[in-house]
C-alpha cells in the first residue's frame, strides 16, 4: 500500500493468505498483456493471483478465462493463464492457474525496495511488500 501522507511503501508483517502479495503504487505498476494484446494496469499480485485495473466500459468484453502475459517492474516478464473470480467497479480478480514462481515474486519485491528506498516501512497488520 503506497501512503501517501507519508510518501512512503509498507512492508507488512502479517497475512492472512497463504502467499506473499505486492501492492503497487498508482505511479507504478506493470502491466498485464492478454494474448488478444489487450493492456491492463496491475493493482496487486501474488503467487496464485492477480488483481488488475479495467475501465467499467470494458467489463462486458474481458473474457473469464484467458492466458495473459505480465511485464512485471523488474524486467521480468510471466506468462500466466486463469479465470475471472471477482470483478469489482474498475478492478478484475484473476486466479491463476498456474502461479507466478516465488522467486520472482521475491525478485520484484527486491526491485521495489531497491527502487522505493527511504520510502518503505514495516506494518504490523499484514505480511509483505506494500509499496
């Protein structure tokens, strides 16, 4: 979660998931490319899924299962195929199929706390990046 009173990330502490989760910032998140090319903003991701950023036009014509490639801040990039299981006013929950490796969801937290630092902070709530 990006504070911004403070202007600063949160490294959280405690979860009730069973994987880890960035939060981005408004000012920088990666991107999600569907195989028919279509661009999505990615609000938050983890391990087993991902919640992404739609115009509430567009939420008739997002297919519920479809494969994906994300362009993740650290220059990596994940192909990744699921199904819709929540859509929300302008953000989509896609639960993946098959998952995002660890290690790379380790390697962008890396990332934004090389690239956030000064700017992050522990939280007692929740356990992981926040940025």
């Amino acid at each position: 979660m990006f504070d911004n009173t403070a202007n600063r990330c949160v490294v959280t502490s405690t979860q009730r998931r069973r994987h880890f989760r960035i939060t981005y910032p408004e000012s920088s998140r990666p991107w999600l490319i569907t195989h028919s090319k279509r661009r999505f903003r990615i609000h938050d991701i983890s391990e087993e899924g991902i919640r992404f950023l739609y115009r509430s036009a567009d939420s008739q014509t997002i297919p519920l299962v479809f494969g994906a490639k994300v362009m993740l801040l650290c220059g990596e990039e994940v192909s990744v195929s699921g199904k819709i299981i929540r859509m929300e006013p302008d953000l989509a929950v896609l639960q993946l199929e098959v998952g995002i490796p660890y290690k790379v969801i380790h390697n962008e937290e890396l990332y934004l706390i090389r690239r956030f630092k000064g700017k992050v902070r522990e939280s007692r709530r929740r356990r992981g990046f926040r940025c």
